[in-house]
C-alpha cells in the first residue's frame, strides 16, 4: 500500500495556512499556486564555519510548480520577493522551500 503523503499531510497544511500566490519564473509564464510564510534560518556557509541569520521562508507544493528558479518572483498579495535558494528538504521531494529576499 503506498501513501499518498502530499495528500495526507501537505494538501491540509496548505489549506489551513496557505495563501494564494504566484510564482513568475525569471523567463516564462506565472503559475499560480499556494504558498505557506514563515519566518527561518538563512545559513551562510564557507569553507568550515558560517552564520545563521533571519530569513523570510515560503513553502509551495511541487505538484503545483514543477521547478523553482532561482530570482524567479513569488507574489503573495501585495507582497513580492525574490527566490534567493530554493530546496527540496523533504525526502519524498513534495515541497519547494524557498529562501526569499
């Protein structure tokens, strides 16, 4: 029996916590989609040693955009960032977390 995870778990977080946004691609077509803020670490890393500092963080369901660009734009309301990093921490790969600037 396979779990469908995305449904389980992702699809109610977005629905209870999401708000509807659009993510604009550098070159190419809006797709909207729902994304969930919150605030996160952002790691600065080199060599051995690095900082954390506080970044705006986004999550947005990969079955609602198939691949995130990096300086591609998420617009949430009136709120526009740009996508510093964007990352697929989980291992079934369903979410994108975005770093937003």
């Amino acid at each position: 029996m396979i779990i469908d995870l995305d449904a389980l778990l992702h699809s109610p977080v977005s629905q209870v916590w999401g708000r509807p946004a659009i993510y604009t691609p550098p070159s190419g077509t809006p797709v909207p989609c729902v994304a969930v803020l919150s605030e996160g670490d952002r790691d600065w890393r080199s060599g051995g040693s690095g900082v954390t500092t506080p970044a705006r963080i986004a999550e947005v369901r990969v079955s609602e955009v198939a691949v995130m660009e990096i300086d591609g734009l998420l617009t949430v309301g009136a709120d526009v960032f740009v996508i510093d990093k964007a990352t697929q921490p989980d291992t079934d790969r369903l979410l994108w977390r975005l770093e937003l600037k």
